[in-house]
C-alpha cells in the first residue's frame, strides 16, 4: 500500500477530515473503508494505537489491509522523526 502522498507532518487537528485526509491519499484505499476507519476510530493517535484485530474490525478491513495501514502510517512516523532531527 502506497502511502507516499499522504503529509507526515503531525497535525493537532484532529478533526475527522484531517485524518481522512492523512490516511486517504493511498489509491489502493477506498474512500468508504478511510471512512469507516475514521468513524472508528476518531483520530490518528487512535490509529496509530489500534491493534491488527482491531483494524481488521472495521468493515472494508481486512488482514492484509491493516497490516499495510499500520505498516504506512508507521513509516510516515520515521520520516517525520528523520525531518524534525535534519531540521535542528
């Protein structure tokens, strides 16, 4: 799952829009499954703590798809650490 287009930067709103915005990005997901998650979940740092299981609970959710939600957001966590050190 791509992930690339989505902002690593971290955002204090967290507002349903501004996550969906984060998590959206990828082609590979649809926008009713971004939907579903946000409605579950109802922020990032909420995302970011859900287990497998408990993605794979949201409908449009499957094993393979949390594994690759997690796996992306996790990445943008390491490139925003790796931007915030390059720019001290």
């Amino acid at each position: 799952m791509s992930f690339a287009r989505i902002s690593p930067t971290p955002s204090t709103d967290s507002s349903s829009g501004s996550v969906a915005a984060r998590i959206s990005s990828s082609p590979r997901l649809p926008k009713l499954v971004v939907q579903n998650i946000v409605r579950e979940f109802r922020g990032l740092d909420e995302i970011l703590a859900a287990t497998d299981p408990e993605l794979e609970s949201v409908e449009g959710v499957g094993e393979i798809r949390a594994k690759d939600i997690r796996e992306g957001l996790r990445r943008l966590q390491e490139i925003n650490l790796v931007d915030r050190y390059l720019q001290t």
